[in-house]
C-alpha cells in the first residue's frame, strides 16, 4: 500500500482530526515561508529580528515598512489546491462523522478564503493594534500605501500588526481549542510546518502522547520522529488526493 492510501486509511477510520498548518499549506500560492530567504530591503535581515517587539521598538518605521511590503505581497494571493481539499473535507466532515479541527500558525488569510474554520494561533496579518493600550487599529490594515508609522488616537503609542511576535504568548482561545484538538484526536495531521516554533510545534507530542496516530506533509520532512506516516509531497499535490480517497473509503465503510 502506498502512503497515500495508508494515511487515507488511518483518516476514515478517525471520528477525531486535529489538522496544524503551517507556511507551507501557502507556498504554493505564492507566499514565501520564513525560511525562504528575504529578498530587497531586507535580505540582510533574518525574519526572527524583525519579528519581535525588541526589533519594532529598536527601528519601528522599518519593521512597519516590512509588514507594510509582506501585506503587498499576499494581497492578491489566493488559495491553492491544499487550502480548498482541506475546507471541503471540513463542510463534509460533520455528515461523514467525523470532527475536524483546522488550526494554523499563518498570519494570512487563505484557509478563510477558501471557506474554512480556522483558529488562528500566530493572529492576522490584517488587523493592526496599538502596542501601548492595545486598541484595535482596523483603518490602515489594508491602505498598503501608508509607509509612515500610524499613532493609536487613543494614546498616541505605535500601531503594529496584530500578529503574534516571537517571544511573545498566544490568544487564549484559539490556544485552549488547539490543545483540546490535539489532546482528544485519534489522527494528527501535520501540513507545510518546520515544527521548530513552539508552543504551536508542541501540539503534535501532545496529541502523540494522548495517543494519536500523526501525518505528515511536507517536501522537506521535518526532524520529527513521532510521526507514522510521511508524505514527502507538496500539499497542493497531495491534499486533494488524500481527501478523495479518504471520503470514497469513508462512503464506502458507512454504506458496507
Ligand atoms: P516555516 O517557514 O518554518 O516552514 C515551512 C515548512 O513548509 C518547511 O518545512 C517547508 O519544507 C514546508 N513546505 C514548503 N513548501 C511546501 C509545500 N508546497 N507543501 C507542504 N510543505 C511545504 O513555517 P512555519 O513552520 O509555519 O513557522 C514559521 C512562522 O512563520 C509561523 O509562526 C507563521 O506564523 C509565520 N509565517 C506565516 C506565513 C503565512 O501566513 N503564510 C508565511 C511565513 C511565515
Ligand atoms: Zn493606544
């Protein structure tokens, strides 16, 4: 049996998926991983030092040109063959018998383009805040013209983007859903994710250690050695054919 149809396997006989993506379920629409080398401006620069508030307050006019120019580059990107099989498979879920529970660490907003549920664990690339007093700051998100630095008319401090930086927590909802996923599923599927970010890269142990059976996809495998069933494809590649075959087997147990 090939590994397709031994994780299409492992999938139908689960009443509980807990899905992780990370930015490589993107990359096939266009959107460079953070381990993709920059480019321009800011190809002397690792996104780990812009990416935290230490390099926001050190050159904030930088870093908002930086989020600035990242919001340009996904602007017009839309989902891929990996973001629509993964929101089929979710509006079918729930007649199939299943649950599914998709949670990402992308910032940008494909999965909800392609008409998924998702919780979102590193928050949106879309919505900015004031990092003094924290008000939300929805004007500017997609004037992508605006390069000078935005005050908060509350108090005056910085508007950043509302993601979630290195060093810094996670939302507490997405985060108590993403451990309940991960803590009661019977299948892991991990998609496009280095699995070196955590806490989000914590969840696949977890949900190994309650017992779950984990996938995963990705080209480059990661170091992982928890996981049962590699596929070593593009999730654009992959996804479509691993969910076609998991509904047939599905429709063909509930029928048989
Ligand atoms: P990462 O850049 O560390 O890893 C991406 C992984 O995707 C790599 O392991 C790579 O081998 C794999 N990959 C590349 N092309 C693929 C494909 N076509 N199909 C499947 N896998 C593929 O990204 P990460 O693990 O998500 O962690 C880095 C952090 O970067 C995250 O916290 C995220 O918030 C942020 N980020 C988000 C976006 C986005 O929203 N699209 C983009 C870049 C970075
Ligand atoms: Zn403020």
């Amino acid at each position: 049996m090939n590994a397709v149809t031994q994780a299409a396997n492992l999938l139908a006989h689960a009443k509980q998926v807990c899905i992780l993506t990370g930015a490589g379920v993107s990359a096939e629409s266009g959107i460079p991983t953070f381990r993709d080398k920059q480019t321009g401006l800011w190809e002397s620069y690792r996104a780990e030092e812009l990416a935290s508030i230490d390099g926001f307050l050190a050159q904030p006019r930088f870093v908002w040109q930086w989020y600035q120019w990242r919001r340009n580059l996904i602007k017009d990107k839309r989902p891929n063959a990996a973001h629509r099989a993964l929101a089929q498979w979710q509006s079918s879920a729930a007649t199939l018998g299943q649950r599914v529970t998709l949670i990402s660490q992308n910032v940008d907003d494909l999965h909800e383009q392609a008409g998924s549920t998702v919780h979102k664990l590193h928050g949106s690339i879309w919505h900015n805040h004031c990092i003094d007093c924290g008000a939300p700051y929805e004007k500017n998100a997609r004037q992508l013209d605006v390069q000078a630095l935005i005050a908060c008319p509350a108090c005056g401090g910085y508007v950043r983007p509302s993601v979630v930086w290195f060093g810094e927590g996670l939302p507490a909802q997405p985060w108590r859903i993403a451990e309940q996923a991960a803590t009661g599923c019977d299948v892991f599927l991990s998609i496009g994710t280095s699995s070196v970010v955590y806490p989000a890269a914590g969840l696949v142990s977890l949900a190994k250690s309650c017992g779950a059976k984990v996938i995963e996809v990705n080209p480059n495998p990661s170091d992982l050695t928890i996981v049962d069933i590699q596929l070593a494809y593009k999730a654009g590649e992959v996804l479509p054919k691993l969910v076609t075959e998991m509904t047939k087997l599905l429709e063909k147990l509930k029928s048989g």
